[in-house]
C-alpha cells in the first residue's frame, strides 16, 4: 500500500508582486533648481522603477523566486520592462502589454549632496487591472503576495483572496486614495511611510498612528470577494534617515537607519524595503531580524544612482550585517 500525501504543494514564488511598474530616467544635479532655471547634469541613466517592479527585482537579486504581474503599454518603455525584469529573473508571465497604449515613465531628478530625490512621472494609458481579469491561482502561487496601491481597487480583490488562504500580504501605500481603508484591513503587513500614516489616521505622532492603523480591524464582506474577519497583524513605518518602527499587539520594534557611505541616490529605497521584507517573510524571519534584514537591503541599495542598479545579493547584505551587528 503506497501512503497517499495531503500536503499541499510548494509555491512556485517565494513572492509575487502586483502594481506599478515604470521605466525611469534619473539625473544628477549639484543643486536642485527654482522655478525658470537651468542647471547642468552630472549624470542621467534609465532603469527600471516602480513599487512592485522594484520590490520584485530585490526578492530576485537576493536569491528570491519572484514574479510581476502589472500592465505596460506597447511601447519601448514596455520592451524594456521586460528585458530588465528577465535579465534578473523575474518572471514575466503576469505581465500584461496593452495594445494601443503606453507605460509609465518618470524622470527622478537627484540632489547629489543629500542623495534626496524629486520624481515626475505620467500613468500612460496602459490603464488598470480589474479585479474579473486577475487569474487568481496563479495570483496566489507564493508564500507572499505584495501589492502597492497602483491597481487599487484589483489589489483589493487579490489582498483578500490572499488571507483567505493564509498567505501574507505586504502592502506599499505612498499616497491617499479610496481604497486605502480596505487595503490597510486586508493586508497582514502594511509597510507605510511615517507621514501617509499620519494624515491616514489624523494622529499627530508616527506611534500613534501606528497603532491606529494596527486597530483599524477586519474589512467588511463586500460584493463578490468576501473579505477574512482579521486586520494587521504589524503595521511598519518607514522613516526615512531615521529608520523603521514595527506596531504589534505585543509592543514595538525600532530599527534604526543603518550606516552606509557613500549615500548617491534615494530612489526606490522604500520598493527595495518591502521587496526584502516580504523576501524575510518567505524565508520565515521573525519580525525584529526581517526589520534589520530589510534596512540593510534598503540602505545599501541607495550606495548607486537609480533604485535598482545598488539592489545587493544576500551575500552582500550578509556581510554587511556581520559589520553593523547582525
């Protein structure tokens, strides 16, 4: 008699991410200009860029198995998308091009002496998914799902199919939209920066308004995706220079910003934090180590101009971590 296994099958992904992704430009300039003025660049290069696109490429860069699923337009914007998510080994298959259409694009204008970024950016036409078009077994091939709030009412359906079966969710929120509600509920580690979670809940201070977030409580059942009967399970603040703090039930984590010269270039520090941080959920990290783990992989990235090309391997950030004290 041959024993029969009921174990469910491994995960394709150790993450899939679903939202933005854009092809940047980004310039160098020794002083940010006022209105009506010129200044000379010291550099320009392109990348790819985007929350998801950007997170997924870290989860890869760090020995993840990682996927994509957003829309581009058919354009050269889009081929490249494609080309550099390939080179890193993303997959690519949920990666819709839309005929007729063109990407997102946006130029990052950095001032060198702080390494602080301005971006200006243009949706495309490429439009958003709808939550009938997600191909939700596909969707929920992984041991993390992150989504940003650029398909945001698509990140909503694919945020709750995902707790319903147990899988984490990590969610990037940058700026105020309706659904925000329903995506701070739905998601088990929303990763915010510390003023969207201020003017979120109205407190004055990030802890507070931290804990507000974690007791926003569980989503409401709503049309044809009912929604699990749970909210946060930790709700992180990102803090730019002065780090991160993790809100649980049980108390609070704050990891402080971690060292690294030189600093060139901001862009994309946040994508690269939660793509690391869902990657330390996926390897089944306690909260305090993935804080840590995450503020390397970010801080190191900013080492080199663009948000991916400073992305490190797990070796690096290994090593790195051995020199500030793992």
């Amino acid at each position: 008699m041959f024993a029969i296994s009921t174990a469910a099958p491994e995960p394709t992904f150790d993450v899939i991410g679903m939202g933005c992704c854009c092809w940047d430009y980004l310039g160098v300039v020794e002083q940010y200009p006022g209105l009506d003025a010129k200044v000379a660049m010291k550099q320009l290069v392109q990348q790819g860029g985007g929350q998801a696109g950007t997170a997924m490429v870290a989860v890869a860069r760090l020995g993840g198995r990682a996927a994509i699923f957003g829309r581009v337009g058919q354009d050269e914007f889009a081929r490249r998308n494609y080309e550099a998510f390939q080179a890193e080994g993303v997959d690519t298959s949920g990666l819709v091009t839309v005929p007729r259409t063109t990407s997102q694009f946006a130029f990052c204008a950095i001032d060198e002496p702080s390494g602080k970024r301005s971006i200006f950016y243009i949706h495309g036409t490429k439009g958003k998914f709808r939550p009938e078009e997600l191909p939700r077994e596909k969707l929920l091939d992984c041991k993390c799902l992150l989504v940003d709030g650029h398909h945001n009412v698509a990140a909503v359906a694919a945020a709750g199919w995902a707790r319903e079966q147990g899988i984490p969710v990590v969610l990037d929120l940058e700026r105020p939209q309706v659904q925000d509600e329903q995506l701070v509920s739905l998601a088990s580690h929303p990763i915010v920066p510390e003023d969207f979670a201020v003017d979120f809940t109205g407190e004055a201070d990030f802890r507070d308004a931290a804990q507000a977030m974690l007791e926003r409580g569980p989503a409401t059942a709503s049309g044809r995706f009912p929604r699990p009967q749970r909210g946060p399970e930790v709700v992180i603040l990102t803090r730019g220079p002065e780090g991160a703090v993790a809100v649980t039930r049980e108390g609070v984590i704050e990891q402080p910003a971690l060292p690294v010269e030189p600093v060139v270039d901001t862009t994309g520090a946040g994508d690269v934090f939660h793509g690391a941080f869902a990657y330390g959920i996926a390897l089944g990290y306690d909260l305090a180590r993935n804080l840590k783990f995450a503020s390397a992989v970010a801080a190191l990235k900013c080492r080199v101009l663009g948000g991916r090309a400073g992305i490190p391997t797990m070796e690096e950030t290994d090593a790195f971590l051995g020199e500030v004290g793992w």
